[in-house]
C-alpha cells in the first residue's frame, strides 16, 4: 500500500483538509516466498524483518513513477533483494544445506505465459547439436517436452541470482520432486549437502556458473 499525504477541498466546498491517498497493489507471484519469510506470529524477528522490506522500498519508491508496470518491476526486485539479503535465516530459503531462495516466482510465471519454450530450443538446436550430438529427432521430442526429450533447466540470468524457470518433463522424470522444489531458485538446489563435497564433485564448474551468470551477456 503505496500512500501519499495530500490536500484538497472539502465535501462541502469548505476549506481544504488533509487526506491520505492510497494505492494497493498486490504481491501475487511473490505470495509463497512472503510466506517462507513472516512467520504468522508477531515477535521480535519478524518485525525486524518487516523493517527491512520496509526500508528497501521506501529507498527506491521516490526514484519510481505510480506506473503499474513500473511499481510491480519494482516490487518484484525489492523483495528478491530482500529474500537474498535477509532470507539467510529462514529455513525455507535452503535445498539441503544450500542456500537458494525462492527469487524467480515472476520469471516462472512470466516464462508460462509467453509459451515460448519451443523458440527457445530451436534458437539453442544448432548448440545442441553439435555439443552433445544428438540428432534432429532428440530436438523435435526436447521441442514439444516429451519425457524422452533432453532433460533441460532453464534459468533466467535477468532476475538476481539466476532462477530456475522452466525444466521439462525429462527433467522431472531424472530427478523426481526435487524439480518442482528447486523451480525459482538458483541451480545451487541440486548442490550436494556440504561445500567440500560439492567442491570434491563439481570442482570448477561451481565457478564457472557463477561467472556465466554474473555476464550480462550471458555468453
């Protein structure tokens, strides 16, 4: 709730009073990450918290117009800043050991509307082709995400720490549940439990990731 004090002439035509305006938007995609967040119960922690939300919006709202795509831009990275940075203690934002919060909740709904997973594989065929030699047939099955298709994430490299926002149904059948928990989070989900094993196992691959997705070009 977006407010703003203002003057203006009474009901009657008499002098000017004071009024509040206010302007709700809501939060809908970020609903289940508020959630994770602010315990229902009122306590010292989840007050602090608010404060935090709080302070975070109030620093950018003055640089933003009362545009609705605009304000809803803006309130979308808000709260990913503020899972990232505060979300460190809430147990929902972790996979395991690993910390990977709930960010990309906007770009998984964003992707499903604009229904463009087969440009995305036909734009990606000629890579994939001569990467991993697979052959027309395997593109067409990824294409229409059939179960014996390439088992494929997609992440999102606009949002703040690279979310997954798309897998398909080869994806789900390789890796069961854990698909569906790690949609909107960054690929650390599939992390082994504990940074020595994970480094054992993934070596520099663990930096090379973070690099590609610190590029804006993302190349």
């Amino acid at each position: 709730l977006l407010m703003k004090h203002i003057e203006a002439p009474g009901p009657h035509g008499s002098e000017n009073r004071k009024y509040v305006f206010g302007l709700a938007f809501h939060l809908f995609a970020q609903t289940e990450v508020l959630n994770d967040l602010l315990p229902w119960e009122y306590n010292d922690q989840s007050s602090a918290i608010v404060k935090q939300l709080r302070h975070l919006l109030q620093e950018r709202i003055a640089r933003t117009s009362l545009k609705d795509k605009e304000l809803e831009k803006l309130l979308d990275e808000v709260v990913n800043d503020w899972v990232c940075d505060y979300g460190r203690d809430c147990k929902a934002c972790y996979v395991g050991s690993n910390f990977a919060p709930r960010v990309g909740l906007v770009g998984v709904r964003a992707f499903r509307q604009a229904g463009i997973w087969e440009e995305v594989v036909e734009r990606s065929s000629a890579a994939l082709m001569r990467r991993l030699s697979v052959d027309e047939e395997m593109i067409r099955k990824t294409k229409m995400n059939q179960v014996d298709g390439l088992a494929c994430a997609l992440i999102d490299t606009s949002y703040r720490d690279c979310p997954v926002v798309f897998v398909t149904e080869a994806f789900r059948a390789l890796f069961g549940s854990v698909a569906d928990i790690g949609l909107a989070r960054n690929m650390r989900f599939m992390y082994p439990n504990g940074g020595r094993i994970n480094g054992l196992v993934n070596g520099e691959e663990i930096k090379r990731i973070e690099t590609f997705c610190e590029t804006p070009s993302g190349n």
